[in-house]
C-alpha cells in the first residue's frame, strides 16, 4: 500500500479520485474510470471518510463527463492538437479517453506527480511536469507548439486568489493565441464556504474556496483576449441524481449563486 503524503490543496485529488472510483461501481454509472478504482485500492488513506459525500461524488462525475465530452470534441476538431492538463493530480481522462497517439503533459507540483509516478506507464510519465503552475518555466518543457492547445483546469483554481488566477491567464494568453481553456467554475456563495462542503470539509488539510461568478460572462472582463464559447451547468445533467437538492438550485434565484458549471474559454487576440 502506498502513503500518499499530501497536504493543502494536493490532498483535494483523492477526493475526485474516490469519487470517480465510486462511480465506477454503480450499475448505471455516469462515467467509468477502473484506473481511479486501481488507485484507490493501493493507497493508504481512509476514503470511507467520504461515504456520506454524494453530492460531492456527483458533481466530479458530472464534471468528469463533461469534461471528457470537450476534450473529445477538441481532438475532433484538432486531432493533432496538444493537452495541457493543469493541477493533473490522479487525473486518469487520458486512460479513460483511449489516446495513445495525442501529445498530453500533465502539470502539477512535485508532490503531486512523485505520487503519480507511482501509478502510470512510463511513457506516460514522460509527458509530467513537476512544477506549479504558477512556475511558467514549465512553458518551457513543452518544446515546439505550432498545433492547437487545450487547457483543461479541473478542480484546482477555486483554490488560488483571484487576482492569482488573473495574473495566470494574463500570462498564458499571449504566449498561447488562439489556444483553447476547460474551467469548471463555482457559484459565488461556495466561495468561502469549503468547510461546508461535503468532501472538502473531510479531508486533513485546510483548503478554502476562494471565488466563484454568478455570470461566466465576466471572465471576460478579466483580460481583453478572453472570450467566453459556452459553458455547461452539472445540475443540468442526470437530474435523478440530485434528489430535492437539485430541484432547489435548478430555482433561478439560487441557479445563479451556487450552480458550478463547466466554462470553455477562447484565447483571442487582445
């Protein structure tokens, strides 16, 4: 069994891998991931701790389906395009999504992807960056990038100060024009609210929803060359599954405060 040491915000990856693996076990699953399920069973971490987490462990499935159904689409549309999947964690979408031929990196702190390695084929491995993101001496691992760019930010930057996340897309947009981002983000009132969260508040560590947008519009607000394509709200999708909660903030007045969602985001020229 492995130990996985993580703290802070890299200790928030196995709450979505726990919840992909769980996923996998029901009979109608809305996504399967057997590659989370092989993780789960070989660390060393009390995941029954998230048992009563079902919303939680519904809205990274939702995500997760979301989220693969966009990348697909990219690589329909770009089938030579390159992957740049930030904050990876034990993010298994590569497996899942069965693309042998795409050129993939995944990005995350050394912890994160020691960790990882643990778990991946070394050809896999060859496509990691051990670097935060907020390192962009990692642009420089990528070599040459004349083909289209994906970004997928799935669960990681909720967690950094928006006036953070600005100064990261400030940077990444003129040195990827044209590239393409898949962000999921919060409604505003679970910004500063991850100690009622029903995973978050479970795990050892102390992490903090840091902001969140009644209007996805007003990412581009945020920079000149963004523009906001289309965005996809979880509660829009597999809606047994939400029971009453989901009937509540389907109700506009709530939809727009706490509905997460998925944003794709194009980086234009300012």
């Amino acid at each position: 069994m492995e130990n996985p040491e993580l703290h802070g915000i890299p200790e928030t990856m196995l709450i979505n891998l726990w919840a992909r693996a769980a996923e996998s076990r029901r009979s109608h699953p809305i996504i399967v991931d057997d590659k989370a399920g092989e993780i789960v069973a070989c660390l060393h971490y009390d995941f029954s701790r998230f048992e009563r987490a079902w919303m939680t462990q519904v809205g990274v499935s939702i995500r997760s389906m979301l989220l693969d159904a966009a990348t697909r689409d990219f690589l329909k549309r770009h089938p030579q395009g390159i992957i740049i999947n930030l904050g990876a964690g034990l993010d298994t979408r590569f497996e899942r999504l069965g693309l042998p031929q795409v050129r993939w990196y995944d990005l995350d702190v050394p912890e994160a992807i020691a960790l990882r390695q643990r778990f991946f084929s070394k050809d896999r491995l060859d496509h990691c960056i051990a670097k935060s993101i907020f390192d962009y001496s990692w642009i420089d691992n990528l070599g040459a990038r004349d083909d289209p760019v994906l970004f997928i930010a799935e669960g990681v930057l909720m967690y950094f100060a928006i006036d953070e996340v600005k100064s990261f897309l400030a940077h990444l947009i003129p040195r990827f024009p044209g590239a393409e981002m898949l962000v999921d983000v919060l409604g505003p009132l679970l910004a500063g609210r991850s100690k009622y969260n029903d995973s978050i508040k479970k795990i050892d560590s102390t992490v903090e929803f840091k902001w969140g947008m009644k209007n996805s519009r007003e990412l581009e607000t945020w920079h000149a060359g963004l523009r906001l394509v289309e965005e996809w709200h979880y509660l829009d999708y597999c809606k047994d599954r939400w029971g009453w909660v989901g009937f509540l903030m389907r109700l506009p007045l709530l939809r727009s405060r706490l509905s997460c969602r998925i944003v794709h985001l194009h980086f234009t020229s300012p």
